[in-house]
C-alpha cells in the first residue's frame, strides 16, 4: 500500500479540524464489540479466502459511515456535512461493491420534515470531494465501472438514495440525480411520498401516477430500483410497474418474523418472479427470529435460508446495513426526531444494543459469507448469494 497516498484513511485529510469543521468523537473502534465470527477450520478458511480472492462480493448495503461516541452529540453531527467515512474499515472488509448511500436518510435529521433537494447536492458533492482524496475507494457508475474492483485492489461505491423523497413532484430530478450519479435510488422510505406509500404507514395506497412515471424514468435512464421501505401494496406495483428487475437491498421475511420492516412471502416471490434481488438485512432489531431470543448472525442467516427456500439462490444476496459505531443509539435518535415508531411495530422483543457477528462492515459480510461455508453450501451457490446475483442485475440494469 502506499502510505502517502492512503494518509491514514482519514476523511478530509486534506481539510483542517476546528478551523474548517467541527470535531467529534467518534465509535470508531472496528472491534468495539465482542467477536462472534463462526469456527472455521483450515480447510473452511482456505474456502473463505478463495472466495473472496475469485468472485465479486457485493454488499446491497452498507455503509462507511461512523457514528459519534456521545448519544448528545448525533443530531447535531448529522446535521454537519462533514460526517467521518471509515475508508480504513472499508478497505478490510474484502468487499468489492457496496451500494452506498451516505447516510442520506440519516442526513434527514437535519429537519424533521427529512431532507430536501439542497441538502442531497451538498451532501454528494461534499462526500465526493472526501472520496476523490482517497486511494482505497472509488465512485462506480456503470456495470464496467465495477467488474474492476477486484483488480483495482479498491472498493466500488455506488451512489444510492434511500428514498425519493426529495424528487417532490419534479420528474426531471430524476435525470439531474442520475447526471450526478446516483445508480439506485429507493421509492418511499418508511413514510408515504408523492410516490406511493411507505412501510410505517396504517393504509397503503399503492404506487401514485407520479410514482409510475418516476419507474419509468429510472427504466430508460438505467438506474436500479430499491422497494426495501415500500409498504407492500406500493411495493408489488413498483413490481409490476417496471421493466427492469426491483431490488430489496436490505429485508427479511415477514414470515419469520411479523414486522412492517419484513416482507410477506408473495410479495418475495413476486419480486423474484420478475428477475430481483432480496439482500438479508442485519440492522439491529430487525430480522429477528422466534426462535432467536437475540439479534446474531444465526438469526439473520435463518432469514436468508428461508428466502433461498422460498424464492431461490439466483434470488438472494447480502444487504446487511451496518455501519460504524452504536447503531441502535442512531436509529432511535433517528427515529425520536421524526417520529416514526411503527417500522418494528408487531412483534414484542428485548432490544439488541447491536448484532453479535455483524456489527460493522468489517466483519459483516466475511461472517455471513463464512457461515454458509460452514453450512456446507456449495462454493457456486455461495459466489451467487455474495456478489453473482447483484452483478447479474447491475449488467442488465445500468447503462454504460
């Protein structure tokens, strides 16, 4: 590596601290919580790493961003443009893609009516300006721009939003959003838009016209699409709406486990009918189990065996949402300040401070990954569920 050029995986590096913006403390420690990785034998660690050296492993989400130390201190450090990156995190984890989407929902702290136009242009532009200082990360906007990942020795970051919230009624932000390179964009977050209907909502009045015309953008424009906070009914018109394949980044199956958050088994075979993707979520307090009294690795990989069942390995990947530092603290800050309580709604639970064997990206997608070679799944079906699958959508779906 060179030392110059990584200059310490630093975000703004190239800024001063204090004199250009504000420093916090940050829960940067990647092994903050205690290991929970699966035993692996010699001969199960040579599989892992061959693995990860040969076929693409793509994270349908995650993300590099870090989380302040102090509880008191995360809304006003989300409300700064200058939120911290863990590239050092990132270049450990042997991911080669990750839809990526800066934290943009958790920008939405910043008003409690979530985030507006102006903040997504100064949020990507100031996040873009980090990365291009960086040597271990790039911005990937076609499907060539990610197959050279792996040689690159670098991750791919694929700018994603979370919701299209900000598009209002404006058609033509899509192509703008587009033009500023965004590949994957989700249709509602938990909430209902002038596009359909989010997953919180008590009534789902499915897809709008507005919606439909904005599926049809993303189709000629070539941008993917991502119905993980979708309320079902908005969920399986987006389905039937588009031309291309739909995406859940990041879910679970309802059956398992009775949550908004969770998708009912038809609307999972609908989305695989179509050609999509499902990734296995592991947010903390998510995909949970009955029969799992806490949120583990085991919990969320009974949910990724129940949608291969369900649905099929070619339909399947991993979309673990994690990111760096306490995640539950930020997602009830988050939750507090646009109070939204229902998307966990359903079920009774102790709450988990984290998940045991995914708390980071670091060791997120290596311990899913390492699970199913203990499982015994085949080396093909394991390169599928890692990385195979999405690449195959992303060639279809992104215009190069």
């Amino acid at each position: 590596m060179n030392e110059k050029k990584y200059n310490g995986y630093q975000s703004f590096s190239y800024l001063t601290a204090h004199a250009d913006y504000t420093l916090y403390e940050l829960d940067d420690d990647i092994n903050r919580t205690p290991d929970h990785s699966p035993h692996l034998t010699s001969e199960e660690e040579e599989k892992v790493s061959e693995l990860f050296t040969k076929h693409p492993i793509v994270s349908l989400r995650d993300h590099g961003f870090i989380v302040p130390k102090q509880y008191e201190d995360i809304l006003p450090y989300c409300s700064e443009l200058h939120t911290a990156f863990h590239y050092e995190g990132i270049a450990q984890s042997g991911i080669d893609v990750i839809f990526e989407n800066f934290m943009d929902g958790i920008a939405a702290l910043t008003s409690k009516n979530g985030l507006k136009w102006e903040d997504v242009i100064y949020l990507l532009g100031m996040r873009y300006a980090d990365i291009q200082k960086q040597d271990t990360v790039y911005l990937a906007y076609s499907y060539n721009d990610l197959k050279t990942a792996k040689r690159r020795k670098q991750t791919a970051l694929l700018p994603s939003l979370e919701a299209a919230n900000i598009l209002e009624n404006e058609i033509d932000r899509v192509d703008i959003l587009y033009g500023l390179g965004i590949r994957c964009m989700g249709i509602t977050y938990n909430e209902s838009n002038t596009l359909g209907s989010g997953l919180a909502e008590k009534k789902d009045g499915g897809l709008t016209n507005f919606g439909r015309r904005v599926i049809e953008r993303m189709n000629k424009l070539g941008m993917l699409i991502d119905i993980s906070h979708c309320g079902d009914e908005t969920s399986f018109d987006v389905i039937e709406a588009s031309s291309d394949p739909v995406l859940m980044t990041h879910a679970g199956a309802r059956t398992l486990w009775n949550t908004p958050r969770m998708k009912p088994d038809d609307l999972l075979k609908a989305c695989a009918e179509k050609g999509g993707l499902i990734g296995v979520c592991a947010a903390p307090n998510t995909t949970l189990t009955k029969s799992s009294p806490e949120h583990t690795l085991e919990s969320v990989m009974e949910h990724f065996e129940y949608m291969k069942e369900l649905v099929g390995i070619d339909h399947v990947g991993l979309g673990p949402d994690t990111f760096y530092g306490d995640h539950t603290a930020l997602q009830y800050a988050f939750d507090n300040r646009l109070r939204i309580s229902d998307s966990h709604s359903g079920e009774t639970f102790e709450t988990s401070s984290y998940v045991k064997g995914l708390e980071n990206p670091t060791e997120a997608m290596k311990n899913m990954i390492s699970w199913l070679v203990k499982q015994q799944y085949t080396q093909k079906d394991i390169a599928k569920a890692a990385g195979k699958n999405a690449m195959r959508i992303m060639k279809k779906v992104l215009k190069d």
